[in-house]
C-alpha cells in the first residue's frame, strides 16, 4: 500500500513539474510582440513566395502569413520549381525543420532558423521591401485656384517718363 502511494506521489510531482507555470508577462508582451517561436502545421500551408536566397513568406490557413528566415542562403532557391516543408512532427518550426528545394540546376535542403507571423502591414512591408509589391502611393489633391488680389500692369507710357 505505501508503495502504491508512493507512486503516485512521485508521478503527480513529475506531471506537475512537466506543466510548469505560466511566465509572467514583459516589457516585449506589452508592444504585442510575441515570446517564443512560431510554428505552422504543415498541412495548413497553402502558398509561399520567395523573397530572396534566404527569405520566404509562407500563407497558411486563415489567411495567415509568416516570415520564415533560412540557417544560410540558398543559391537557386529563387529559381526553384517546388518547395517541400519537411518536420518530423507534422509541424514546421524553426530549429530542425528543413526547406527542401529543387528545379532548373540546383536543388538543396535548408534548415529553418526563424519563424515568425505577420500582420497585414509586415506582410505588404515585406513584399514592397523586397520588390515583390509596389507601394501604394497617395496622389497629392491638385492645388485649387485661389481667387484673390490680381497683379495690375501699369502702362509705362502713362507715367510720363
């Protein structure tokens, strides 16, 4: 009988120890910037566009953007006809998924350093800062004519000189 209580004494303390407690929050939770790594499921992946050699913004679902950033650059990843999210969990996250690449002459497989999700305005930023968007330019109102005092011209021939 003990040792059975022992055994769930020391089960309840390792499941307790396992869930931890909730951090509390920071100066970085405030400015709704996030803590921690973010991670897509891979089966929620719908598109991606490739913004440079080391740079990809991947669109899951529910409209959701992320940027992910690569451990190195990836010569020919901008040239590339597929692209393959591979994670052993079913999840892509950075650290030890891998960005797996292959078309024209070059082919690879890159390890994933950062993910990051992005709003609406880091997502259209992104894309203008890397050529893939034009910005939207405001047009300036055209200047209204102002009806005011009128320039009189003397005749020189009046004046007497």
């Amino acid at each position: 009988m003990l040792n059975k209580q022992l055994l769930i004494v020391i089960t309840s303390s390792i499941l307790v120890a396992c869930a931890g407690q909730k951090e509390a929050p920071d100066a970085a939770d405030d400015d709704g910037e996030r803590r921690g790594p973010d991670c897509i499921f891979s089966s929620s992946i719908r598109g991606y566009t490739v913004l440079d050699e080391s740079n990809l913004i991947v669109e899951a679902g529910g409209r959701r953007h992320y940027h992910l950033l690569l451990q190195r650059r990836a010569y020919g990843l901008k040239s590339s006809w597929s692209l393959a999210f591979e994670s052993p969990t079913g999840r892509v996250c950075p650290g030890f998924s891998e960005v797996h690449y292959s078309g024209g002459m070059d082919s690879g497989s890159i390890r994933i350093q950062s993910i990051r999700e992005l709003s609406k305005e880091e997502h259209d930023n992104l894309l203008i800062q890397y050529g893939k968007k034009k910005p939207e330019i405001e047009q300036t109102p055209v200047p209204n004519e102002v009806k005011g005092a009128e320039v009189e011209e003397l005749d020189p021939a009046a004046s007497g000189d």
